[in-house]
C-alpha cells in the first residue's frame, strides 16, 4: 500500500475525533442537537457595539423579515405592551454588576409580519468587564402551547368555583326547604337523599359530555327511570317520550332534572303513575324562540289543586322558571296534572343525528 492509497474508513475511525477541530464541531453538533430537542433559538447582544445576533429560530418567533438586521429596538418593538414595563425591569436587573444568576422572564412578542402574538420564555447570561456589563447571551422559546393550556385550566377552575356555588346554593335551598315540609327526621332524609340523587344524576349526565351539555332524552329517561325504580329502557311502557334530540346546557339540565324528579315522585305518589294503568308523557318542541315542554298525566286519580303548597310545587311552579329566565303553568283538570314550561331556545342546541 503506497502512502497515496486510500484505506476504507472504519467504524472505529468514523467515531474517533482526530483533531482538535473535530473536537469542537462535535461539540457543537451535540449543542445544536440540544437547542433542536428542545426546539430553543440563541440570541447574542453586544452591549458595546450595539449588535444584535439571531439565529433563524429565533428569527422566526419574532416575525423578522428575512434579510432585517436584529436590534434591541426591534426586539423592545414587539413586546406586548402589558409586558413592556416588567421586561424593562428585568433587564436592568441583568445589567446590574450586583445582581446573581442569570436573566430569565416570559413575555409576548407579537410578530413584525405576521401580527402573530407568541408567548416566549427568554433565558440570558450576562459577562461583565471590570463591572460593565458588556454582552448578554441568551436563549429564546416558544411556551405559547404551555400558556394556551394554562389559561384553559385557569379559565376551567373559575368555571369549576362559579357552578361549586351555584351547586351549593341548590342544596342549601332544597335542605332548608325539605326540613320545612317533612314532619319527622326520616321524612327528611328520605325526600332530601333523593332530591340529591336527582341533582346527581344531572351532574352525571354533564360529566359524561365534558360539561358541555346533557341529552333531554337521556335526562328524562334517567329521572323517570330512578323515581319509578325500573331500568331505562322500561320507561317507554309507563310515559311517553316525544321531542327533537336536543342538548341542554349545565344550567337547564340541572333545572329541568330537578323539576322531572318532582313531577315524576308526585305522579308516582298521587297521580298518573300511582296506577297501574295510569301513565304520563313529556313532549318539547322549539316554537318561536322558544323550548316549551310539556308533562301531562293520564289515567290516574281525581287530581285537584293540594291544599299547600311544598317544596316540589314550589321547584315546577317558580324557581326553575326563574332559574331558566322562563314561565311555568301548573294545571289541575280532573283527568290529569298538566305541566308547562317555556324558556329561550337558547338553552337548548339540536344535535347531531349521529349523537
């Protein structure tokens, strides 16, 4: 083999630096490797000469045009205006001589092309001569996922404290006015323990469909099913069930359920259901602007208006109207309890065929 001849390159060879010069283009490789794992830019300001070097990552969180040299100005620029005051404090922090630790904040940038607002996490060093400060390092990233998630979770947990109190001003209400009308401690614990189941079930129906809404048929279903102590898919040979499919938002469901219950443990008690061949039926239709429902008994006994008024009248007549911004009617003709109620369509959405 002559000293010209060209040997094959073994593994062993391909991994062995030979030079001090592949020593530090490994070493930036496995740096560059690092900045791409976590998706992070560099940025370097010279504070003597005023130059502002970036490289294309960071180009690109900033909206920089291609070919527009970066400055400080540009970069102060694009701030979001809520965060220009606390980004100006943090700087002179980094400048400071006294100061230990690097410069590190989260702020928004909004993009010089494309108006885009970002959220980036901004991490710098900076190297002092003789107490001047005279050039910072740094490193930028997009957090703008991590924000948008944290301002979701945020947004959940007021949502969650709103319907909290509003949920316990409901079992507040139904416990006072429960004990009000039960003439001994078992009464009570039996007609509040299945009040609360009721609201339970509402609450279930939610969960299921991420809050966002509950089925009426599956509502209506649910309700019937537990007063009248049968599976749900033997409700339909006791009650009618008869309407679009809709879902009601949290506050309609939870209303509605409670008014179901009532009306579904007074017909089992002294109506339409308290027969064997008695039975009930729950339409709805969208007319106007507006969900009008309508419970109507049959083949029970002689109804007539009872003689005070409790808590279950006091929930179909008044407060779920009130609660839903809506008008209820509660008739007594002999051959059956007739119940309505009529609120803004808004509370209700169709949906889709295939849910």
């Amino acid at each position: 083999m002559t000293d010209t001849e060209i040997r094959p390159t073994t593994t062993e060879d391909a991994r062995a630096p030979r030079s001090f010069c592949d020593e530090q283009a490994f070493a930036l490789e496995r740096m560059q490797l690092a900045l791409d794992a976590g998706r992070t830019g560099i940025w370097d300001w010279n504070l003597l000469t005023g130059e502002v070097h970036i490289d294309e990552r960071v180009r690109r969180l900033w909206g920089l045009p291609e070919g527009v040299p970066a400055s400080f100005e540009i970069f102060r620029s694009a701030l979001h205006p809520q965060d220009k005051k606390r980004t100006k404090e943090a700087v002179g922090v980094a400048l400071d001589p006294t100061h230990e630790g690097d410069y590190e904040i989260e702020y928004r940038v909004i993009g010089q092309t494309d108006r885009i607002e970002r959220w980036v996490s901004v991490r710098g060093r900076t190297f002092f001569d003789e107490g001047r400060a005279v050039r910072i390092l740094g490193t930028a990233r997009d957090i703008t996922p991590r924000k948008q998630r944290e301002q979701h979770v945020r947004v959940l947990l007021r949502e969650l404290v709103h319907r909290s109190k509003n949920l316990l001003a409901v079992v507040q209400a139904m416990s006072r006015q429960t004990a009000a009308g039960s003439p001994s401690v078992e009464d009570f614990q039996r007609k509040f323990g299945a009040r609360l189941q009721a609201l339970s079930m509402a609450h279930d129906l939610l969960v299921s469909q991420d809050w966002r809404g509950a089925s009426m048929r599956e509502l209506v279903r649910a309700q019937l099913a537990y007063c009248m102590d049968v599976p749900q898919g033997d409700v339909s040979s006791r009650a009618t069930i008869d309407g679009p499919k809709i879902m009601l938002k949290p506050e309609a469901a939870q209303n509605i359920g409670l008014a179901l219950h009532e009306l579904a443990t007074n017909a089992l008690s002294f109506g339409g259901l308290s027969r064997p061949d008695g039975a009930v039926s729950l339409t709805w239709r969208f007319e106007d602007g507006r969900l009008n429902i309508e419970w109507r008994e049959s083949g029970g006994p002689a109804v007539a208006m009872p003689p005070r008024e409790g808590f279950g009248h006091k929930v179909i007549k008044r407060l779920v109207a009130q609660a839903l911004d809506g008008t209820a009617t509660l008739n007594f003709p002999p051959d059956g309890l007739i119940w309505t109620l009529s609120i803004p369509a808004s509370y209700a959405t169709v949906r889709d065929e295939q849910a």
